[in-house]
C-alpha cells in the first residue's frame, strides 16, 4: 500500500442532509450486517469482518450531525488498509466521501 495516496468522490442527493447523515451511519443498511459494535456516536468503535478474508476495527474519531462522519481505521488483519481514515461530508444535498491512505 502507498501510504499518503487516496481518493475523493462526491454525489448529490435528494435528502436533507439529516437524512443522508442517518443513512451514512446505518452502516449495516449499506455495507454489511455483520458489523459488530456502535456505529452511530463519538468514540465508538465497530468490527466488520468477511468471511476469514478480512476484519478491521474502526473507530469514530469525528461525528458531526447532519454534517461529518469520520472513521479511523486502528486495526486489521488479512488486508493491507491500516491505517486509513475515511470521512464522509455533507454540505446541502452534496455528499462527499474521502479516503485518505487507501487506493
């Protein structure tokens, strides 16, 4: 992995920015059911895991309401995407979701 690179992609949507915000954090509802842990607060920590192929800890490092969400990778195992920090920002209708440290 080359540490440093990522990638930025933007997406307007037709919801107010509380209900993006909800959606972004209804991790199960879009990535997966197999998250163990909070996804929804400050300070909270959840695991996802597939199969035996992979499994990261994250950790909400920043959690704006209806405006920014922000995951810090703290560890995985099977993968080479530690560390890495994704964010999600929602400015009007616009979302935009970074990921620093992972391409």
């Amino acid at each position: 992995m080359n540490k440093g690179k990522g990638f930025t992609k933007s997406f307007v949507v037709d919801r107010s920015p509380e209900e993006v915000f909800a959606a972004v954090n209804d991790v199960r509802g879009w990535w997966s059911e197999e998250i163990e842990g909070k996804t929804d607060r400050l300070g909270a920590r959840f695991v996802f895991r597939y199969k035996k192929l992979h499994r990261s800890t994250h950790e909400i490092t920043e959690f704006v309401p209806g405006k920014k969400v922000v995951w810090h990778i703290v560890d995985a195992k099977k993968t080479e995407l530690h560390p890495y920090t994704s964010a999600a920002r929602i400015v009007g209708r616009t979302l935009s979701y970074t990921s620093n440290g992972i391409v």
